[in-house]
C-alpha cells in the first residue's frame, strides 16, 4: 500500500514489507514495535473490546467441513521455540506483518460485503489468534514483535461483492506466502509444522473464498507460492 485509503488504496502498490515475502498488502507507514499480543484488531474496530478467544475455542479440524463454514484450525505454536537465528526471526516476523495487514484488510471487505458478515467474523478471530500466537513465537525467539502499520495499500479496491471476494483471496494467498517462507527458514520441528499448519489454514481459507466466488478450480495446486 501506498497510502491509507478507504476503498483500498491504489493498484500496483510497491511492497514495503519484508523482500522475501511478495506481499500484495503492502504498509502505508511505519509500524509501531511491540504490539500487545492480545490486543484489539484494527480491522474489526467493533470487536476491539472483546479480546481473542483463545485456539482451543476457535480452532476446527479441517475435516470437520471447513472449507464450507470458513473455520480453520489456528496453527498451534511449539511449546518453547528458544532463541532464534536471524533468518528464522524474520520469516516469523513477516508472517506476524501478514497477520496484521489481514487483519486490516478483512475490515474493507466486511465494510462492502455484508452478505458473508458471519464468514468475515470467523476469518478475523482466526488472523487474530494466528497474530497473537506468531508474536508470541516472535518473543520467544528473542525478538520484538513488529506492530501493525497504520493503515496498508491494496492491489484493487474493495468496492463490491465481487471486489471484496478478490481482496479475501489476495489476503489469504499473502499470509499463505509467509508462513511457506517459514517452513523453509528453519530446521526446528516444531516451527516446521507449525508453518504447515499456518500454510494448510490458509489453503482451506482461500478455497472457502474461491467457493464463494464461484472460481474453478476451488484450489490451487501451490497455495502462497504464486
């Protein structure tokens, strides 16, 4: 994103997030380090009283028909990572900027798409568990979490349904882009499978919206690695 913008921002933003990941929801501005790890999403400011319900309230096997309902499993973090090398580090702290950005970008799409108002919801306490979980992970590792930027840019505007369907899957695909970025930063086990899980959410996510939008086929044979 170029710029804060209320339908979006402007097509073909630079991406001003982190190299290895190309981010089509990119930072309109500088982000404030350290967020609370339980804090309120700017996407959703009617929700910013209520805090995360934790995994185990909102996580959902894939099996048990996610694709259809949007639930998703949140990616469960390892115990205790332990510090962490550089390149591991910053492959979480992308997927935590990726979290953020979708936080904020799910907030355009419920402003213009109240028909999947209850799809939307569920989409939001899934990228809030998986941020607040990704932060923990970041300072566990011996990090600061990045913050969330003010606002991002978009690669279109969200001005109806079918505009709004296309932001839903670019947000997906970008938060899939990171954590496949994770898995290949690391030889730890369990931060591997974590970015699996973080990966397979994301793939079961896009196809929800690729029902939605009536595109076929409803899944892609490399989710994230477009």
């Amino acid at each position: 994103m170029t710029g804060p913008s209320s339908s979006g921002g402007s097509a073909g933003a630079a991406n001003t997030g982190p190299a290895s990941i190309p981010a089509s929801i990119a930072s309109a501005g500088p982000s404030a380090a350290g967020p609370s790890p339980a804090g309120p999403s700017a996407a959703n400011p009617s929700a910013a009283s209520t805090d995360a319900p934790a995994a185990s309230e909102t996580a959902a096997p894939p099996s048990q028909s996610a694709a259809s309902s949007g639930q998703a499993s949140a990616a469960a973090p390892t115990s205790s990572i332990g510090k962490q090398p550089a390149d591991t580090l910053a492959a979480l702290q992308s997927v935590l900027d990726a979290e953020q950005a979708a936080l904020w970008a799910y907030g355009l799409v419920a402003a213009v798409d109240p028909a999947n108002a209850s799809l939307i919801s569920t989409m939001i306490i899934n990228h809030q568990v998986l941020r607040d979980q990704v932060a923990n992970l970041v300072v566990q590792g011996g990090a600061t979490p990045v913050g969330p930027a003010p606002a991002y840019s978009t690669p279109l505007p969200a001005t109806d349904t079918a505009s709004a369907l296309q932001l839903a899957l670019t947000i997906e695909g970008d938060c899939a882009a990171a954590w496949r970025v994770l898995i290949g930063s690391t030889d730890d086990s369990g931060l591997r499978g974590t970015g699996l899980t973080g990966l397979t959410d994301s793939a079961m996510r896009m196809l929800t919206w690729r029902q939605q939008a009536k595109i076929t086929p409803l899944t892609v044979a490399f989710p994230g690695g477009q």
